[in-house]
C-alpha cells in the first residue's frame, strides 16, 4: 500500500474555508492511453493551479488500468482522488476516493449494492472516503446510462434541490451534480443556485458540459464549489487553461 501523502477532505476544506474555489481535473483511463498525453495534461493542469485529480470512467476500465493512471499522477504532487464507475475503479495507490451512491438511480446495485462490494477494499486499501450524494442531471451520459439513472430534468431545479438536501440529511459531505461526460451543455445556472442555497454544510460539485471560461464562472457564481472538467482536458489540454482561470478568479 503507498502511502498517503494527503488527508483530502481537511486539504479541500481548507481551501474552501480560506474562500478559494476549486478545480478538479477528470482523467478517464478509458480515454487517457499513453503517459505523454496524460504528462501533457498534468503539466497543464498543474501549472494552471488544477486542485486534485479524479480518476474513473464509466465503462471498459479495469483495476490495473486506474493503477496505472493514478501512479502516473502521484509525482506531479497534488491528491489523486478516484471516482469510480463500479468496484473496478478502486486503486489501493490513490489518496482517496469519492465514495458515492447514485442517488436517482433505478438499480439498488448503484445505490448501495457496489458500495458494499467496494467498502471492504477500500479499508484494506486504506483510502480515505469521501461521502458524496450522486446526482445525474439532464443529458447524463453514460454514467447515467450505465448507472440506470433518471436524470433530472434541467428545468426541474427544485428536484435537484430535493436530492441535495437529501443527501446532506444522509450525511453525506460531498454532493455532485453530474451532467454526463461530453454533455452539450452544463448544467443551468439557476439549478445549481437551488441545488447551493441548501446545501448547508455539503461541498457542492459540478461536472459535465463545462467546455469555456464563461461555463466555470456560471457555475462558480451560482454556488459550485468544484467545477469538475474531463473531456475538454482530454481533447485539447489547452482548453484547461482558461477553465481553470475561470475558477481561480477572485
């Protein structure tokens, strides 16, 4: 087992409470093949002020594929979280994972049948869980395919709202609204300022169809306190920059 270099969640808060908002950078091992692309984006990334990694994908991932890309990661220095699509995206290499339950899904396999297939590896891993509400939104991808979820609709914000007060009545620290990857457009700005407004103690994250500088700062405006952004990074690591500004900004 490596060692932990991070306590990830005091590491987030920090930031947050300091009145920082953060970026996280999603790699997919799925899409991500050889380690030049991968230095490329993490150079980037990491030059620009990316807060952590995400690790995971929907489909054909397996274990030794997420070892690979999260021990590519650990030398550029920052946490490496990963954020799995099934019991195949646990890495004993990481720092610490997004332990989640999709919560509109329709399958109890994504809503708690995985989370107990997954929480014993996580112990004997040591990786430090990151309780977080799932949430599929709009166009949802395939996660929300895969995951046999029933996404809400982008005029339904106060549904969304429902779900996150949900989940921080479950307990859960971290909520995320997923819009799916590759989504054509994010989610609106007035369903993340509802899903905010009653979050209470939760750290918000928003993810999918984030593709410009002006999409960061909607999201951020409206409450998000991690902006989340994968594909654009995996298509042109340049893209990344101005995303990232757009977070960063004060």
């Amino acid at each position: 087992m490596s060692e932990r270099r991070f306590w990830v969640n005091s590491y987030l808060r920090s930031k947050l409470n300091s009145g920082e908002k953060i970026h996280f950078t999603l790699l997919d091992p799925d899409k991500v093949s050889n380690l030049s692309s991968i230095d490329k984006i993490a150079e980037v990334t990491v030059s620009e002020g990316t807060d952590a990694f995400l690790v995971g994908g929907s489909i054909g991932v397996s274990e030794r594929d997420v070892d690979e890309l999260v021990m590519s990661l650990k030398k550029w220095g920052l946490p490496v979280i990963l954020f799995p699509g099934n019991v195949s995206g646990i890495s004993k290499h990481a720092d610490a994972i997004l332990f989640m339950s999709l919560l509109n899904s329709e399958d109890p396999y994504f809503i708690i049948g995985a989370q107990v297939l997954g929480a014993p590896l996580v112990a004997r891993y040591g990786l430090e869980a990151l309780p977080t509400g799932y949430v599929i939104v709009g166009y949802g991808g395939a996660a929300g395919y895969v995951g046999r979820a029933r996404p809400i609709p982008y005029d339904k914000p106060e549904l969304g709202a429902a779900y996150v007060l949900a989940a921080r009545f479950l307990g859960m620290k971290y909520v995320y609204l997923e819009a799916g990857s590759g989504a054509p457009e994010p989610i609106p700005p007035k369903f993340v300022m509802k899903a905010s407004a009653v979050k209470g103690d939760s750290v918000l994250i928003v993810g999918g169809g984030i593709r410009t500088y002006e999409h960061a700062r909607e999201a951020i405006n409206s409450g998000a306190d991690i902006v989340v952004t994968g594909t654009v990074i995996e298509e042109n690591a340049e893209r990344a920059r101005e995303i990232i500004r757009a977070v960063k900004k004060r």
